[in-house]
C-alpha cells in the first residue's frame, strides 16, 4: 500500500487539481455536484454503491453524495469530507498553482476539503488494489454544504447522521495544521442576535429623561458587559461579527450583511448585533446563553434590549474512545517512520460536520487530510509532500481496523 501511494502521487495531484479548478462554492450548487460526479465513478470502480442523497430545491444547497460498500461482520467505519469551499464563483481565487520549488499547491479548497477528498479516495484505491476491501464495510459520506450548512440541518445532514447510526467509528478526512496534530474534540457553535432600541429624538435632548440613551450606546452597554463577563472563560468565545446601528436598520437576507441610516444629529433609534458563540460544553453554552439575556435585561433608561439564539453545531466532546483512536492512529504514524501524533486543542479548530454526528458513534477522530495553511482566504496554501504522508496513514489505519489486527 505505502508503494502503491507512492507511485500514484502524479495521478492523485492531477485529480486534485482538477478538482480544485472546479469551482465548488457552497451557493454554486452545480459546480459543488460536478465534483461529485467527477469522483462518483472512481468509488464505483472500487466496488461503492454511489448515490447522491440530494436536498429540497428551497434549499438551494447540493446534497450529500453517500458511497457505501459492504455488509461482513467486522467494524463499520465512516469517512467524511465535504465537495464544497468557500470561494464563490465570482472570486479571483479560482486556479490550482504549485510554487517554482515544487513544494507547496495553492488554489480554492486545495486543503478545505480537496485534499481531503483525494486522501480518502486514493487510501481506499490502495486497499483495494492489495485486495484490502473484501471485507470492509465502509461508508463514505462527501457533504455538499459543510461550509454554510443549509437550515434545518435536521434535513441537510440527514444522510450523514443516517450513515453515522450505521457506524461504529467516524474519520474526518478535513485539512490538518502540522504534521502531528489530530483532532479528538471540536467545539460546538450556536448563533446569537442582540437587537437595542431607543428614542430617535434630536441629538440635543439624548441622556434626558423623556429621552434616553439611544440605541447605540444600550447595544455598547451590553457588548461591553459581555466581554467583561464572558471573554475570561477557558474554552468559551463570543463573536460580534456584524453590527448596524441608526435611527433606522436592516439586515439582509442571510444575516451577512445589512443597511443602516441614521444622522449625527438624530439619537440611534434602533441597533443590531449578530455574532456566534463557541462553546467547549452543553452547561457552559447554557451559562453563557443566561449571562447574556441577564445583561441584555438591564437596559439604560430610555432603551431595551433582546437575544436569541439559535443552535448550530453541538459539541465534539474529547471522550477516552477517541483518544484511543488517536494512539492507534499514531501508532500508524511511527510504524511509517513519522512522529508521535497529538490532540490539538478544540479551541483552536474551527466546526466540523463531524461535531453533528460524533454522539451516534463509540469513537470518531478528525484532521486526517493533509496539512496546510491559510484556509478560507486567497493564500490557501497545501503542503504537496503532506498528501503523500496522510494517505498512507488513512490506509494503513483502515486496513488495520478491517483486519483487527496490523499490516504493513
């Protein structure tokens, strides 16, 4: 298998360019399938029933395309990636490149999750080339929306938590940071949305009685609270990501933008904050989710204030199972003459579509793709000698799982 890896590298860095010349942006729901479909008969050659799982048109989302083989006694695992990226189809960032020296691939999605796809493809292409897959039973689930997840995820991750509640183990094939970082643990994520109102009355009477203190110094009030009560706690963030104020405001459609109009000489009539939080467990979201309707409570004389929240992705928790798979997994990693591997800290990933099913399986572990940097931005940027390395690690991992025992 290592020798088989090795001799493909060529073929599997032309396929990930190609895939990462499509542009595959979550709304750019044809592009994100085109890629599906240009993987789709490469998990069929391996023996994969393929089909895609797709999502109601008001969605406006790809599906999941869902590729399952096998039905033995044995473990069932579940590999996961997602055919989406960041990058829009009006982007400039759009073209597959390699540096002069030949060691690094830039271009949308080369390591979130192209890279990811091709290590799970071509880990797979060399089990089955040792005959490796006769006794698997794998399923494959490849997210259209990882990026923005359509809403209710209840319907746009339907098919990955069925796959899940079919498994014994989950393997998140998204991008790593270094060469020994695993991530046995992810924060969960909920959204928040902080709304002040005033009097929009002459900026003349403002701090008097009948008046008040305006909108924008209430949603101050309350945004400075919560970075006094809040920032402080380990494993906690909250984020005001986007924030209008005025005599009179709007929020677009998708809350990533908004209007806000207003005159230096009229008192804010009205404010809007939206921003998420990061949380490392149920009850400390539920503390913070109360901290913040308690200050949002206390309006200054003359305003009011309100937050929701709606709950995004739940909590990966670090669980004993998992940190087993990550010793497995780095056993792997120094029978190929690599380093001992690592739990990176939840706090310093980002959510993964992992977090929304790790409570139906014993054990699940993420970060197997290959490493990189400067996800979600135009310097996007795969280190090309890391493919190589995670693609022998996941199929040796999987062929060890399969055979329960080791193999070289």
């Amino acid at each position: 298998m290592v020798q088989f890896v090795h001799d493909h590298r060529g073929q599997q860095i032309q396929l990930l360019e190609q895939l990462v010349n499509l542009n595959s942006g979550t709304s750019n729901a044809d592009g994100v399938r085109q890629v599906g479909e240009r993987l789709k008969p490469q998990f069929e050659a391996l023996g994969f029933d393929v089909q895609w799982h797709d999502l109601p048109e008001n969605m406006r989302h790809a599906g999941s395309l869902v590729a399952t083989l096998g039905a033995h006694p044995g473990k069932r695992m579940l590999l996961i990636g997602h055919l989406d990226t960041v990058f829009s189809r009006d982007s400039p960032f759009q073209r597959f490149t390699v540096s002069e020296d030949g060691r690094k691939a830039s271009g949308p999605g080369v390591i979130d999750d192209k890279g990811g796809l091709v290590t799970i493809l071509f880990a797979l292409q060399a089990l089955h080339q040792t005959g490796g897959l006769k006794n698997a039973n794998l399923t494959v689930v490849l997210v259209g929306d990882e990026e923005l997840a359509a809403q209710p995820t209840e319907v746009s991750r339907k098919a990955l938590a069925d796959a899940a509640k079919n498994s014994d183990m989950a393997l998140g094939f998204e991008f790593g940071l270094s060469p020994d970082e695993l991530v046995v643990g992810r924060r969960g994520l909920s959204e928040w949305l902080l709304r002040s109102t005033g009097a929009a009355q002459h900026s003349s009477t403002i701090f008097q009685p009948a008046v008040g203190f305006g909108a924008a110094f209430e949603v101050s009030r309350v945004l400075n609270e919560l970075r006094g009560e809040l920032s402080r706690t380990p494993g906690l963030t909250i984020n005001p990501g986007l924030l209008l104020g005025g005599q009179k405001v709007r929020e677009e459609e998708g809350g990533e933008r908004g209007v806000a109009s207003g005159k230096k000489t009229i008192v804010a009539g009205q404010a809007l904050v939206r921003g998420d939080l990061r949380f490392s467990s149920d009850d400390q979201r539920d503390s913070a989710e109360q901290a913040m309707l308690a200050i949002s409570s206390h309006a200054l004389p003359g305003t009011a204030s309100s937050v929701e929240f709606r709950r995004i992705m739940p909590v990966m928790a670090a669980t004993s199972a998992n940190q087993q798979l990550l010793a497995e997994y780095s056993a792997v990693s120094e029978n190929l003459g690599g380093p001992p591997l690592r739990a990176i800290a939840p706090e310093t990933r980002g959510g993964a579509d992992i977090s929304y099913i790790a409570q139906y399986v014993a054990a699940s572990l993420d970060g197997l793709g290959p490493w990189g940097a400067g996800a979600h931005g135009e310097q996007e940027t795969l280190d090309l000698d890391s493919l190589e390395v995670a693609t022998t690690r996941a199929a040796l991992f999987l062929a060890r799982q399969i055979s329960g025992g080791a193999t070289k």
